[in-house]
C-alpha cells in the first residue's frame, strides 16, 4: 500500500511540504489548498497528512471515495457532491476543503512533497 509516512519528530516547520502540495494539486502558493497541514504545538510540529485508513470511504453517501489498487483512497470528483460529510466525519482532521473548490481534498500520496522535505520528515512507502 502507498502512503505518506510522516516524522513529526523531524518537522522544522518551515511549510515547503505545503506549499508543493498546493502547487501540485491547485496550482497556487495558498497553503490553506494543500492535502498535508503542518500544526504548531507545544514542544514541535505535528504533521497532518492522510494515512490512507478509508474510514472516509464509509461516510460517503455519493460512494464517491474508493480505494484504487495501490491503497490509496481517492476522491472521484464527478461523483462528489460536496456535502462535506467526509471532512466532519474524518477524526484525524485529514480530509480538507477550501471555499474557493467545489469538492474536498486529500492526500493521494504523490510523494512530490518527501522529494521536497529539507528536514526528511517525510517519506513515501
């Protein structure tokens, strides 16, 4: 199964991982549209990144999330309807959406971001 594995333990905080997520998937620098978050907390950084686990799959009315061959859960845009369930519905926070798309957004584990890691927070397996 490929996955992002993320070392918070690693994590500088210095949001390149954001930023080429953003660009990759929308195109932009606005990391409010990027599929992995970086949370400042007390001691460090937390890295937010789907682990690809499919409980959003079992919330999706519209059946519009589904696990491809290589474990990774993706969303069908065409399917989706917006209603946002699977980003109230994810208890590790790691569905997103942004007011600007019609459809939420996640991690598909394109590993652009670990390529990019300055500090090797992130890996892909």
């Amino acid at each position: 199964m490929r996955k992002l594995i993320a070392d918070s333990s690693k994590c500088t905080g210095c949001g390149v991982c954001e930023e080429v997520c953003a660009s990759t998937c929308f195109k932009t620098t606005d990391k409010e549209k990027s599929a992995i978050r970086i949370v400042e907390e007390e001691g460090g950084y937390v890295i937010k990144v789907c682990d690809q686990c499919g409980d959003c799959m079992k919330m999706c009315s519209s059946i519009a999330l589904n696990k491809a061959d290589s474990g990774v859960v993706k969303l069908t845009k065409d399917a989706c309807t917006g209603c946002l369930i699977c980003v109230a519905e994810c208890l590790k926070g790691y569905m997103f959406y942004h007011d600007d798309l019609p459809v939420p957004f996640k991690c598909v584990a394109c590993g652009r971001c670990a390529k990019r890691c300055p500090s090797g927070a992130l890996a892909l397996s």
